[in-house]
C-alpha cells in the first residue's frame, strides 16, 4: 500500500517528483571543489613541463651554425665563404672558431669571426679567395665554442659550392 501511495503522490505532484530526482546527484559543492583539485593537478603538470623545456634549455649552453655560403669563381677556383653562426643558449660562448672542410674531412678554412658570443648573438666568419674550392661540391662547417665550466659546443652545416 505505501508503494502506491508514493506513485500517487509522485503523479499528482510533479515537484515532489523533481525534488527526488534532483537529489540524487553530486551537490554543487562537491563538484566545484572537484573541479577545482583537477583544474589545478592539470596547471601543476603543465607548469612542470614548460618549466622543463623552457628554463633547462635557456641556461645551457648552445651554438647554432645559421647559414654556409660559398661562393666560387669559375676562373680561379677561389672560394668566397661566409658563415653565419649564432649563440642560441642561454650563457656566454668563449674561443669560438670556424672551420671548413671538404666531404673527406680535409681542413680548407678557418675563417676569421668573433671569439666570444652573448646569448642571443649572431656573428658572420668569413674568408675571401680561398684557394681549392668547386663549385657542385659539399662543404661542412663546424664551429667549436667554450660554454661554463669548459664543456665544449659544437654544431656543424654542410651547403654546396656554387657559381
């Protein structure tokens, strides 16, 4: 007899109907303060990420060779290069230095640039009518600087000779 009550009540009173339904969720508190605990946990990990990539990266030390360019005359056979070499970490570079190879490893230049590098900075090496250059040849620049503490920074580019 209850039972039939209740449907009763529940039929003949839609709110009542509402009320017990509504009631059976999560209340607005406990939601909030759940989305809160995730909102937060997920900032938190994303911080942690970006702090990783962006502050490990900035203070370390780094040397980006930009741009190889020979250039050689036909009629001499002299190069005409210019490397352009930038400091892309985040700590001063000391007793940089470029040099220019052939594909089998054989020194052919060491053009003249800036030794030291601030963060950020870009220097230009460059050398004029060197003699032993081709055009349709690979070259290899490798640039060699001093970070803190004396760990040493290489990175390399290799470009074609052209007319």
């Amino acid at each position: 007899m209850h039972v039939i009550s209740n449907v009763i009540d529940a039929m003949s009173n839609p709110r009542k109907r509402l009320r017990k339904t509504a009631n059976k969720g999560l209340s607005t508190p406990i939601l909030a303060l759940i989305l809160v605990v995730a909102g937060v946990a997920l900032t938190i990990v994303a911080m942690s990420m970006a702090g990783g990539f962006l502050f490990g990266w900035g203070t370390a030390a780094k040397v980006t060779v930009e741009r190889l360019d020979i250039l050689v005359d036909p009629v001499t056979g002299n190069g005409f290069i210019t490397v352009d070499v930038r400091n892309s970490g985040g700590s001063v570079l000391t007793g940089c230095a470029v040099e220019v190879q052939d594909g089998g490893g054989n020194l052919l230049s060491s053009p003249a640039g800036p030794t030291d590098l601030n963060p950020g900075q870009a220097g230009s090496y460059t050398e004029n009518a060197v003699a032993g250059f081709q055009s349709g040849n690979i070259y290899i620049a490798i640039v060699t600087c001093n970070g803190p503490g004396g760990a040493q920074v290489v990175d390399k580019k290799s470009a074609v000779a052209h007319i």
